[in-house]
C-alpha cells in the first residue's frame, strides 16, 4: 500500500521570522521579558500549538492564556507584584493588535526604524 503523503512543506526559520521582531524565541528565565520578548514567545506559541496540517492559526486568545501563564510564572519567581490574570491578557491582546497594523507597514524597510520607535511608544 501506498503511504498518503501531505502537500505541506516543512516551516523554515525564514517563514517562521517576523519582520520587526525577528525569529520567535523562548523567555529567558533569569530575565523580566521587554515587549519585544513577549511577541517573540507569542509567536513561538502559537507555531508550537498551530496543527501542520491545517492552515488557520490558533486564536490570539489561546495563544495569549498560554503567554500570560508564563509572564505570571516569571514574576512570580522575581517577587514582582502583579496585575490580575485577566489584565495580563488584555494587555497581550491590545499589544498584538497594534503589532498586527503595524505588521503591512513593516515591509518597506525604510520604515522599520519608524514602526519600532511606535511601538515602543505606544
């Protein structure tokens, strides 16, 4: 019998890189996360929790829960008082939405440095 192959390649580090954060990477756990960090882990999440066969991605809400938990996790390690559980998750969400309208203007690299410095701001 013949084996049923799928259509799928495999992901690169190319597809997988963003344009204005660069690679998805893991937290580092001796260090609070910068905004920069967050998306970067956002990203990572939501490819390890995104099926290969289907092409739609997981929810910013499913993915924001799993990144939440680990932020928490790190503050809590740190001794750092917290915002509430839902906060966290509002912050995430308003912080990808900005990322995601900023995300069509990042492609000309002109406007990199630009796109950066509003976010930073924001």
């Amino acid at each position: 019998m013949a084996e049923a192959r799928s259509n799928t390649k495999p992901k690169t580090r190319r597809d997988s890189s963003c344009s204005i954060f660069g690679a998805p990477a893991e937290l580092s756990p001796t260090m609070l996360p910068t905004y920069a960090d967050l998306m970067k882990y956002f990203m990572l999440v939501r490819d390890q929790i995104k099926p290969r066969d289907i092409a739609k991605e997981p929810s910013v809400s499913d993915v924001s829960v799993q990144v939440a938990q680990k932020v928490e996790e790190l503050w809590r390690k740190a001794s750092i008082p917290h915002i509430s559980h839902q906060r966290i998750l509002e912050r995430i969400k308003t912080y990808h939405g900005k990322y995601r309208a900023l995300l069509s203007h990042s492609k000309d690299d002109r406007t990199k440095h630009h796109t950066m410095k509003r976010l930073q701001t924001s």
